[in-house]
C-alpha cells in the first residue's frame, strides 16, 4: 500500500490545529498564559497523536505542509491514499542504473477532487525504466488543511475527545480498553468525514 510521509519544507509548516491554550483548557490544566505547565509537553504529545489517530481513521490531511507519497511503479493513474491534495511539486525516481532522476514536468496532471484526488499521466507518454525496488517513485506535494481551509469544528472536537482519552489513561493498558483507541464519541463525530463517504 502507498505510504504517505511529512516533511517539514517550510516554517509553520504542520501547525497542530489543537493550540497549548485549547489542549489546557480541555483537560483542565490550570495554568497562566506565558507560563509553562509540568505537562505541556506531554499535551503537545498527546495533541499530535489525536490528530495522527483522527488522520488514519479518516484519511485525511488535518495539517497544512509538504508531504510525500512513496510508490513502487509510475502507473497511469496515481489515487492518492489521503485528501486534500493542493498541489503537485514534483516526482522523482530511481531509473536502473540505481541514479535518482526527476520526471519531467507534464507527465502527471493534478486532479485535486478534496475527496478522491489523483495523478493522471498524459495520453502517449513513455514512462521512464525504474530499478525494482519498494519506494522507488517519491511524489512530493503540498496538502491538507490550512488557513483557507480550516479544520471542520467537528474534527477538532473528535481530537480533543481523544486528547482528554489519552490525558485521562496514561497508562499503556486501561481495564476493558487501550488508550491508543479512539473514544466512541470521537468515532461518531469523524465518521461522516471518511473518504469515500461523499465528504
């Protein structure tokens, strides 16, 4: 299956869409603005993994930054394994020789449907040889949720369910359940958010 990696190519770049302040406020930690907290950085953490756990259940992109898709082949068509894809920067892979190389411009073309959003390879062009190995092509674009696209309310409030589930159960195992699962009242709000749901 495609793997999708972060980079981190500009500042600012994966911006949680939970802030210190919301984290704080949520799980109840009083502390005054400007100073730090015992568990700020178990928050940050925590915060990080609500939206990792809300990204996977949902595959979708809830921070805005430059990202990768990992390939094997240079198909046809390429169906990205996440949304929103904004735009497409640039592939690359390893030819034969075992050199990386850059695909030239206009072979793909960026279909950016926000739910099902593709690479489509130009009519009658030859795809260049590649040497027989996992990863082989790296798409590189930019997606997710940014300043003009804010993360639905819905969404946010699913990751603070989760962030006060995992604040609540630090221990690796709770009776009956894993804090690592998503709370059901975090399930019910980013069900209707799934790809391939019409959202």
């Amino acid at each position: 299956m495609p793997r999708v990696l972060p980079m981190v190519a500009m500042p600012g770049a994966f911006d949680e869409p939970i802030t210190l302040a919301e984290a704080r406020a949520h799980v109840r930690v009083d502390a005054a603005e400007g100073e730090s907290h015992p568990d700020d950085s178990k928050l940050l953490s925590m915060v990080t993994a609500a939206r990792q756990a809300a990204e996977q259940f949902t595959e979708r992109l809830f921070t805005n930054g430059t990202y990768e898709l990992l390939l094997d082949e240079l198909p046809c068509i390429v169906r990205f394994p996440v949304a929103p894809v904004g735009e497409l920067l640039g592939v690359q892979y390893i030819g034969e020789d075992g050199q990386p190389a850059d695909l030239a411009a206009g072979i793909y073309r960026l279909y950016a449907h926000p739910d099902q959003p593709g690479l489509y390879s130009t009519p009658g062009v030859a795809m260049p040889s590649l040497l027989d190995m996992p990863g082989a092509v790296r798409v590189r674009f930019k997606g997710g949720h940014g300043p003009g696209n804010p993360v639905p309310r819905a969404v946010v409030h699913a990751m603070l369910l989760t962030l006060g589930h995992l604040y609540d159960n630090r221990e690796e195992v709770v009776t009956g359940t894993t804090a690592t699962q998503l709370p059901e009242g975090a399930k019910a709000l980013l069900w209707p958010y799934r790809r391939g749901l019409g959202v």
